[in-house]
C-alpha cells in the first residue's frame, strides 16, 4: 500500500529541510502524533546526516525510525520504520521525504508504504489506509504550520504545556 501527499510550504526549502532532516530527532517538538523523540545512538547517521535515526513515543506507541537515505543537495530523506505495537501482518513501513524549491515556496512530498501480508492486504488494508492517511495528513498540517509560523497546533500546545 503507498500513499502520497503534496503540499505547499510558504517556507524557504533550507528551513523545511532543516525541521525534517537536520534536526530529525526532534519530531516530537512540532508533530501532534508524537509525544517523545530522541536519536536513535545505534544507528550510524550518513554522511552529512546529524543522526542515523530516531526513537518516538508516538499515538501508536514505540516507533524506531532508521534513515536510509539522506540527501541533502536533492533534498531526500527516506526512512523505515519498526512500531513494536504494529500488526504481525505489517511487515515494512517506510517513509520518504522529498522537497522541491518553487519560487518563495516549498513542495513537500511525502510516500508512505506499508508492506502487509496477503490476505490482510485486501481484507483490512482498506481500514489500515485510511488510518495512515489521517496520520500523514495531520504530520503535513503540522510541518506546514511550523515551517510557515514557528508555532505549533493547538492541540500540540496544549500537550507540551500539560
């Protein structure tokens, strides 16, 4: 299952980069989704990456995100993504993160797979999709916000407040 979103970022394409892959272990500082998040020390980051991955406490419990590329010219970062609360039936997620200049804007596209195991795929991945979709949505809502205004939701304020 692959789902794709774009948006446009009213944001310099350095800035968007920056929140999502300079400063990728602090996910938790603008996502609603994710309460906690720091690096992820066993994993050696690329070349010109600041970490290798991360480590999040996010609505669907523990998630150990490991980055599997990393460019920063191009403007790519792609990761996988183990949640220990997932299904047997999901057997990969993976994300990708790609961000293209367009005058004082930012595309941001983000492709999101799940992998899961026949006959799950067709008898719950309907469900499972829309569940992904609400999630990617909302991580786009809040980049935007964040990358636009330096400020977060806020529902995601009132949980860092709380």
């Amino acid at each position: 299952m692959q789902i794709e979103r774009t948006l446009q970022a009213s944001a310099p394409t350095e800035k968007v980069w920056y929140i999502l892959a300079e400063d990728y272990a602090n996910v938790d500082r603008w996502a609603r989704a994710v309460q906690k998040s720091e690096p992820n020390t066993n994993v050696a980051p690329f070349s010109g990456a600041t970490v290798g991955g991360r480590i999040c406490t996010a609505s669907i419990g523990d998630v150990t995100e490991t980055i599997q590329e990393y460019d920063a010219a191009a403007h790519v970062l792609t990761y996988d993504a183990h949640a220990k609360a997932m299904p047997f039936f999901v057997r990969k997620l993976s994300g990708r993160w790609a961000l293209t200049p367009k005058l004082d804007e930012t595309e941001v596209k983000l492709t999101f797979e799940a992998d899961l195991m026949p006959p799950f795929d067709w008898l719950m991945g309907w469900a499972i999709r829309r569940q992904f979709q609400t999630a990617i949505n909302e991580t786009l809502e809040d980049l935007k916000l964040f990358a636009e205004t330096g400020t977060v939701h806020p529902d995601k304020s009132a949980a860092l407040a709380a």
